[in-house]
C-alpha cells in the first residue's frame, strides 16, 4: 500500500491502540506547552536573547518546508539557501531604498562606480511589490527548477547534486556582482520597514509576534495539507512512483507544487531572518549554509514538523553558544552531531523519543 498514513515514517511500527490512547494526551499537551513558552519568551528573555529566538525561529519557518519535501516527498535538496537568500536579499532591497534619499543610490553602489539604480532595484521601492516578492519569487523559481528536473525523472542524489551546484552558482553570482548586490559583505545597515524603526522596542517585539505567527500558521497548515489527498499523493510519489503512474496519477505536479511550497516558506524565512539579524549575504545562502539546513532537520526528525522545529532551535543555540567560546569548535560538534544522528537515529530527536516510549511500554 503505498498511500501511508500521514506523517509515518516508512517502515516504522504503528502504534497500538492502548499505547496511542495513552500518548494522546501527552502529544496534545506538548505543542500548547511550547508554544506557552514562546508567547511568555517576552517577558522571559533579555532583549538580546529574545532577537536570537526570532532569528532561529525564522529558520525554523524554513526547516518545516525542508520536512514537507524530504520527509514526505522524498526530496532532499542542498540548495535551500538560494530560497532563503531570494526571500532575505527581496526585502533587503526595499529597506536600501527606503532608508535613501531621492534620487541618491546605496553607499555600496557609489563605491563601486555606479551612478544609477539598477532597473530591477526600481521596483522594490513598493512595499506592495516587495512582499509579493518575497512570496512569490522563490517559488516560482523553485517551481521551474523543479519542473525542469524532474520533467526528466531525475531525482534522487542526482537532484540533490543539481540543487547543490545551484546554491554554489547563487552565492558566486551575488559575490561576483558587487557594485548591485554588495558582494561578499551581502546587505545591511537597515533602519526601517514600512516607516517602523527597526531599533524601537515595540517594533522588535512586534516583529516577534509576527515570526511566531508564522511558525504556528505553517506548523498548522503543513499537517492539515499531510491529511489532505495532496499529502497521500506526495507520500505516494515518496514510496513508488512507478506505481503511483500505473494508478494513472502523475508525480511530477505533485512534487513541483511541494517544492514550490517549501521554497515560499524559505523565501519567508529568509525576509524574516534579514528583519531580525540586520544583514543578509552570499554566506548565509550558499552550499554550507544549505547544508546545515538539512542538519538541522536530521538532528531534530525528518518525518516530524515539531522535531525540526526543536531541532532547528537546539542546533542554532548551540551554535551560538560554543561558537561564542570556541570560534573553532563549532563545525566539529556539528559533525559529530550528524553521524551520531545518523548512524544511531535516523529519524531524528523525534524518533528516538517515540522509539524510547515504545521500549518502556513493551517492558
């Protein structure tokens, strides 16, 4: 049966009736219990503190699109950052324009030798545009990218490779191309959004609020659209699609409108972090970063929206926090943090977790 139930693991056991009964309350109460935490952060957290959790809580956005296309679609793609940076760099130009002077270009650009705005920079001096943007242009890139591969039926590591080479070509193209893109050193020094000052207490908390929203709204939404006959097909297309074309369904749609997905909640993500962070640059899209994308959802459960939340959370807390010590330390936890994943739970914090209850049960 290829249709699996929505969210399963391939190849995991189902839980019993008793068991299930006696988790229900359990797994109701952990969500409504984190997002108590995340709605009291305000009041918890230093004003530091609480920009590094809107920071990972935008990357979060990002790692549940990362589940929807890996987990359940059976597409591991290397080249989110190029998603994420078209998302970031989008709203990034928009807060440039709106913070100069008219008929005066970014410090970068005079530095450069430039003398007028790029015909494309022109556009994003509309907010309406600008947001539009950020939705729909790393979708639609997304989209036909995807249709171009996997028109072909490639897929598999080969996918992952050709994604992989993209997020490479991006991050050299916004590198080589520094007298419009500000080059290796990316985008910054942004004082407003929409005529909000970015510095004012009211506005950070605000845009706490919105991230948090977010993070909710796509938790909600991905697990409703799972249950829906576009979650089953996706899961279909993930676990044989031969058989899902002998049933007279084509894989290729379903797998293009699910990447495109992801890459809208990372295009998201992206003009989310760029807000809180301040900055946006090639290093944050390129291959490394794409790849640490993927870790964070390995570490926190491929198959659960809720672990690669949790997991997105731990390994950018972590990171902040032994990087701020051990500058070079860092890659190397994150390494051997990986291959313990993988070699000891491959389905993550999430399936280790529901492994061990089963465990104490059957005792």
């Amino acid at each position: 049966m290829i249709l699996s139930a929505a969210g399963a693991a391939p190849g995991a056991a189902p839980l019993t009736a008793p068991l299930a009964a006696r988790l229900a309350p359990v797994g109701k109460a952990l969500p409504w219990l984190a997002l108590g935490l995340a709605v009291a952060a305000p009041w918890l957290l230093s004003a530091y503190d609480l920009n590094l959790l809107a920071r990972f809580m935008a990357m979060a956005i990002l790692a549940l699109g990362i589940v929807l296309i890996w987990g359940h679609g059976g597409i591991l793609s290397l080249g989110h950052g190029v998603f994420f940076g078209l998302g970031g760099y989008a709203l990034a130009i928009h807060m440039k324009l709106a913070d100069l002077p008219q008929g005066e270009i970014p410090d970068f650009m005079q530095w450069s030798g430039r003398t007028a705005l790029p015909w494309w920079w022109e556009p994003f001096s509309s907010p309406m545009f600008t947001l539009l943007a950020v939705l729909v242009l790393p979708a639609l890139v997304a989209g036909l990218f995807c249709w171009a591969v996997f028109h072909r039926r490639v897929g598999g590591t080969y996918f992952a490779l050709i994604s992989q080479a993209l997020a490479l070509a991006f991050a050299t193209l916004l590198v080589s191309q520094q007298d419009v893109t500000g080059g290796f050193n990316g985008l910054t020094q942004f004082s407003s959004l929409f005529g909000f000052g970015l510095t004012r207490p009211s506005v950070v908390q605000g845009l706490y609020w919105v991230t948090l929203a977010i993070v909710v709204a796509a938790y909600l939404g991905l697990r409703l659209l799972l249950a829906s006959r576009f979650g089953m097909l996706l899961r279909a297309a993930r676990d044989g699609e031969n058989r899902l074309r002998f049933l007279g369904y084509s894989p290729t749609p379903v797998k293009v409108a699910a990447f495109a997905l992801s890459a809208l909640l990372a295009g998201m993500a992206g003009a989310l972090f760029t807000l809180h962070a301040g900055v946006i640059s090639p290093a944050l899209v390129g291959v490394i970063p794409s790849i640490e994308m993927i870790v964070w959802v390995a570490i926190g459960g491929r198959y659960s929206f809720a672990g690669a939340i949790l997991g997105t959370l731990l390994i950018n807390i972590a990171r902040d926090s032994i990087s701020s010590a051990f500058p070079e330390l860092w890659l190397y936890v994150m390494g051997a943090l990986f291959i313990l994943v993988v070699t000891l739970m491959p389905d993550g914090l999430a399936g280790a977790a529901r492994n061990l209850i089963e465990r104490a049960r059957a005792r």
